[in-house]
C-alpha cells in the first residue's frame, strides 16, 4: 500500500497550515473563549478548503485537520466536512447532494452529527409523513458542533440515517460545556421532521461508512493537537534551565519526548491509512476503529506529556500547551474509551472471521 498524499492534497495541507497559523494565533483564542472563531471560518470557506474535500477525499481532509489540531482553532471543520460534506456527498440522493452541498462547501451550511455512544437510547422514528419523510424522537447528550449545525445526521435504532435541519420545529439545541471549545449542545427531538439520507435500504451501510470517516477525521485531529502540544515542549525544554542546564539535557525529558513523539506517528500513520483506504474504496471500518483507539489512549498519553513537560508552568489554565491538553482530552472522550473501542474492533474482527 502506498497513502502518501497526492500534490493535491499536500497543497490542500499546506494552505490549510498557512491559514491557521495566521489567524488562530494564542492571543485570538484567548480572546474568544469558548466561541467559534467566525471569522476564521469565512476565511477557510472562501479559500475554498471545505469544498476541496470533494477532490482530494478523506486524506486530504485528515492533513487539514492536522493543521487546525496543532493550533487547536475553534471551527467546526472535522464535523462539517465528515458528516457533511462526505457523508451526504457518499449517500445523498441526487437531489440532496444538489441541495445541500453548495452551502456546505460555501460554509453558509454546518453540519454535525448526533451519534449517541453505544449502549445510549437510540433516536426512534414515530410513524411516516409522507413522501419518505418520518418523525424523530429522542434525546443525544452531546453533539459537536451542535450549535453552529444547519444540518444533522441522525441514526435510530436500525442505524438508518436521517438528515434533520436545526430550525425544525420539535429540534432542541441546548448548550453543554465541554473539555475543549467545541460549541456542543444537547440535542432533544421531539417529533422533529426528517427524511433518509440517500436510499435507507440495506440499512447500515451508510451509518458505518460515516461513522469510520468522522473518527478517522477527528483521529486527524488528534494527531494535529498531540503534534503541537509536543512542539511546545520541545520548545520549552530547550531553552528552560534546571541545574545549570537545558531540561532537553536530562535523559528523562528526552525519553518523555521520545515516547511522545513515537505516540504521535502511531496516531498520524493509522490515521492516514484509514482515509487512504476509504478513498481507494477498500474496507477501512476495522483500520478506523484503530486509528480511533490510537488517537484516545496514544492521545491522552502525549497531551499529558506535554503539559508535564512545562512543569508549573503547564498548570496554567492560559499557557497555550493547556489547550492542547483540553482538546486532547476532549478528543478521547469524543472517539470513546480505549476499551470500549477495543471491544467493537474485537467484535467486528470475529464478525468479519466468521463471515
């Protein structure tokens, strides 16, 4: 196999970096909180860098959210283009595609998905409204993104896909405060209007397929936010002095390093095979869900390292290496506990075996 990036889409990595770096500086974030960073939105729409998923696939979409992750911008990229942009652009109808993907590329629509954790109630579907269309009821806790969305993704019991608009009646958006910055909500449907994404028949197949590319996308991320938190605490450590000396000096520091860095490739590689594999249009559901349990337990390993790293100094909560903390953090609750994700990987392997 071979999923080095095409010119395409380093090109689309390379402007992505430039643009991040410029706008989504540590002194922007301080000052917007726990906002979207709208401005820096309108600014990736406009170059065109939401749309260009469409040419340059899961891949290029993952070196992208590398670059948001390692200045851990506040913009709803990963979901939209995951759930959006790839997802209805995979199974949309015809007519949904030509509805909905203009403004998803102009950045005029945001998409999410409200994918509950497993074992979670499903969203079940109360009777038919004609012409397709059904009635969602059900409550997800948490959802990305939820709101800034236009458009939802929404599985029920039989992992159907519904897309539902945000300003439906019987759709409520409530804010919840997370770990990182993400404008999440809690989403409570009550007899919201939907209709199926794409034909719903097998059911399944599209939920799956959505469901590997959303977190290998946020494994993207997570590489992106493990990269910059390590290129913090190298910076640090190179020029802090403990002992007459660089704290780079100690054997200690560089085997903390060592391990964070090692960490890192681990997510970055599983990730970049995952899309690599859903762009060839191979089987990438069990390489997903392994890109997913490296970005949870490799993550959290290397977002801690770099704060300790800091010393006192990554204690505090307005230190940028905090950030990367937070969203680290954040990324591992998204994507689901190691074992959890260990255990539907187990499942799927024996499934696939027995098959």
């Amino acid at each position: 196999m071979d999923f080095t990036p095409t010119e395409e889409q380093r090109a689309a990595g390379d402007l992505a970096a430039e643009i991040f770096g410029d706008l989504s500086t540590p002194e922007r974030l301080a000052a917007l909180g726990a906002a979207t960073d709208a401005d820096l939105w309108k600014a990736l729409c406009a170059a065109g860098l939401p749309g260009a998923v469409a040419e340059t696939g899961l891949l290029g979409l993952v070196l992208m959210l590398e670059e948001q992750g390692r200045t851990t911008a506040q913009v709803p990229f990963a979901a939209s283009c995951a759930y959006g942009l790839l997802g209805v652009g995979a199974h949309g109808s015809d007519a949904q595609r030509a509805r909905l993907l203009p403004g998803l590329k102009d950045g005029t629509e945001v998409a999410t998905g409200a994918f509950a954790r497993a074992g979670a109630r499903p969203v079940t579907v109360d009777g038919a409204a004609g012409s397709g269309r059904a009635r969602l009821i059900g409550t997800v806790p948490v959802v990305p993104w939820l709101c800034e969305a236009t458009v939802l993704l929404v599985p029920d019991a039989q992992r159907r896909l519904w897309l539902v608009r945000t300003d439906e009646p019987g759709v409520g958006v409530a804010p919840v405060a997370t770990t990182a910055p993400w404008s999440a909500g809690r989403l409570t449907l009550e007899g919201a209007a939907a209709e199926p994404l794409g034909d719903p028949h097998p059911p399944g197949r599209a939920h799956d397929d959505v469901l590997a590319a959303a977190r290998t996308a946020f494994a993207g991320l997570q590489a992106g936010v493990c990269a910059g938190a390590l290129a913090r605490a190298v910076a640090h450590t190179t020029v802090r002095e403990q002992f007459g000396r660089p704290l780079a000096t100690h054997q200690a520091v560089q085997l903390r390093a060592a391990e964070a860095y090692m960490d890192t490739e681990a997510i970055r590689v599983t990730a970049y095979e995952a899309a690599w594999r859903r762009d060839a249009g191979l089987e990438h559901a069990t390489h997903a869900l392994t890109a997913a349990w490296w970005a949870s337990e490799a993550g959290k390993r290397v977002v801690h390292t770099g704060q300790h790293l800091h010393g006192g100094i990554g204690a505090d909560l307005d230190h940028p290496v905090h950030r990367h903390f937070l969203w680290g953090r954040q990324l591992d609750a998204y994507l689901g506990a190691g074992a959890a994700l260990l255990e539907e990987l187990g499942a799927l392997l024996t499934k696939e075996s027995q098959a």
